[in-house]
C-alpha cells in the first residue's frame, strides 16, 4: 500500500461508518417475543488481526428444531470498537437462501474478509444477526447472547497497528486509489494493463491475497489474468463477469528468489478505454485493466 493510499484511508475512515448500518442495524423495536430460529456462530482463522489484513471467517447457523423460515433473510455481521461504535460490517447473503434452511440443519460457510485501516487499535466485539430482505425493521429471533436489538454477541478480535503487515507498494501501472462515495471503507485501485506490486522479501513462504473485479462486459471475451514473480507465473484465473474475485495464492520462497525486494506483475489480458467504449458512456480516458480492493502478502 503506498503513503498516499494509506493517508487517504486514514483520513476517510476518520468517522464512524455509520453508512455500513444500512438494513443490516434496522431497530428491531417492537417485535413480538418470537421463538429462535437459529443459533449463529463465528470463528475466525486468527484473534488477533493487524489493520489492513485478511482474516479467513467461519460463519455457521445452526437451525432450531422447530424453526420456520416464513421471510427472506440476508446476514448481518457488525464490528464493534469499545465504544460500542460501529467500525466496518460484513453483511451478505448466505450461500444457501434462508428460505431453504431446514430444522436441525448445521448452516456453515467461510468468507475471507479484510480489516479496514481504521483509527483504532484494540478489542473488537463481533455481532450477528438476520435482517429481513422483504420487511423494513423486520430481524429474526435467534439464540444467544443479544446486544440489543436482535444483534447477538459472536465474538471478539484484537485490533493490531498496521505495522505488522508486509508493506506492498503500487509501483508500475496503477491509476490514483479511489473511494466509495457511500461507504469509505471500500477502496480500490485500477489497473492499466499490466501492473506492478513490489515488497520487501520476507524470505519464505508466503499467501498472496489477491481481491478484484473487473469489466469483462465492456470487452471481446473474458479477461485471462495472470500473476507472475520475475519469469515465474504463480496463479492465473478468468474475470467472466462483474462479480468480484478472491484470490489464495501459495508462494514458496525460492519462487520470491534471493534479492531483498520482490517484483510482482499482474497482467490483466485485456483493457479497455471507457471513453471509447460506447456501452461505458463515460468520459474517463484511462486505459484500464482490472479494480483491485486489497493486494497482500502474509508470511506463512
């Protein structure tokens, strides 16, 4: 991540993401006493976490055994300072519709998520909770500890200064990062064609965490994107649609070689010029590639 990045996600996340509560912290006042649907659960790959990093999650819903799903929902998951302010969220659709949720049914999917660059450094409390997707205010009663507002205690996370993490510099190819205009804590960066990453060698193995998406749909065919350390290519996959892409690539240490610094190049296939695009209606004359949220490097 280079200075001006980091400033600007300093200065971006100065407030509170108040934003992120949107349908997933509707107020659940009012509710009839309802019996549980489900008991929700949260395990993430590591508790304690620097700013800016990946930690691999395991959400799991466990049916209640007379549970009825009569409404659509989507999960919220809400992280919390010692304030009890709300930092960043991860609300989402489960992979399986809760309207296909069985009684007695053990419901568990991992998602990777990213810490934001957030001004705090500390204890972070993790709720969860269901909203519903048809009904305004409307969440589902679930067991556990709750917090309020039918949004249950899961856990916690200890925050970390982002001086922990691998600094990964934007070198070659990348155009000026950007920011959600309705929720500063998505940031990203395009591409040209090609682009460079360049970090110090940690000198052994590492993950490469790899989050984009791009604009196939303003192209011929599909974008082959391939990853390559020096002559060596380390991953490759397609962009067919406007979906984002998660990326867990393995790298051994002979593969980042025995130099001090390592060079990484993302070569996208394709790029397009939105302004002489048609379908794009745009203006912007940059050539671009692919939209990169999160780039990073953590030794094994």
């Amino acid at each position: 991540m280079t200075a001006s990045l980091a400033a600007l996600i300093k200065l971006t996340l100065a407030v509170p993401i108040v934003a992120l509560a949107v349908g997933g912290s509707a107020c659940s006042s009012g509710q009839s006493n309802e019996a549980p649907l489900a008991t929700p659960g949260f395990t993430p790959s590591r508790a304690r976490a620097p700013l800016g990093s990946p930690i691999e999650v395991t959400y799991r819903f466990t049916v209640a055994p007379n549970a009825k799903f009569d409404d659509s929902y989507r999960v919220f998951v809400h992280f919390m300072d010692s304030d009890d302010e709300l930092m960043w969220s991860d609300d989402h659709n489960p992979p399986t519709p809760t309207s296909q949720w069985q009684p007695g049914q053990t419901i568990e999917y991992k998602r990777t998520i990213f810490v934001p660059v957030y001004p705090y450094i500390g204890q972070t409390s993790v709720r969860m909770g269901l909203y519903s997707t048809t009904q305004k205010d409307r969440r589902a009663p679930l067991n556990g500890e709750e917090a309020g507002s039918r949004a249950y205690k899961v856990g916690t996370i200890e925050l970390l200064p982002q001086s922990e993490n691998v600094f990964v510099i934007f070198k070659d190819g990348w155009h000026t990062a950007e920011v959600a205009q309705d929720n500063p804590a998505i940031m990203w960066q395009w591409t040209k064609k090609v682009a460079t990453l360049a970090f110090k060698n940690p000198k052994r193995d590492v993950w490469f965490y790899l989050n984009l998406d791009g604009r196939p749909d303003l192209l011929s065919a599909p974008q082959d994107v391939t990853v390559s350390v020096g002559d060596q290519v380390v991953d490759t996959f397609k962009v067919e649609d406007r979906e984002p892409v998660m990326r867990k690539v393995s790298i051994s240490a002979a593969q980042l070689g025995a130099g001090d610094m390592v060079e990484m190049k993302l070569d996208t296939g394709q790029a397009f010029v939105p302004a002489q695009t048609p379908v794009a209606k745009s203006s912007d004359q940059r050539e671009l590639g692919v939209r990169v949220f999160h780039a990073f490097v953590e030794p094994k």
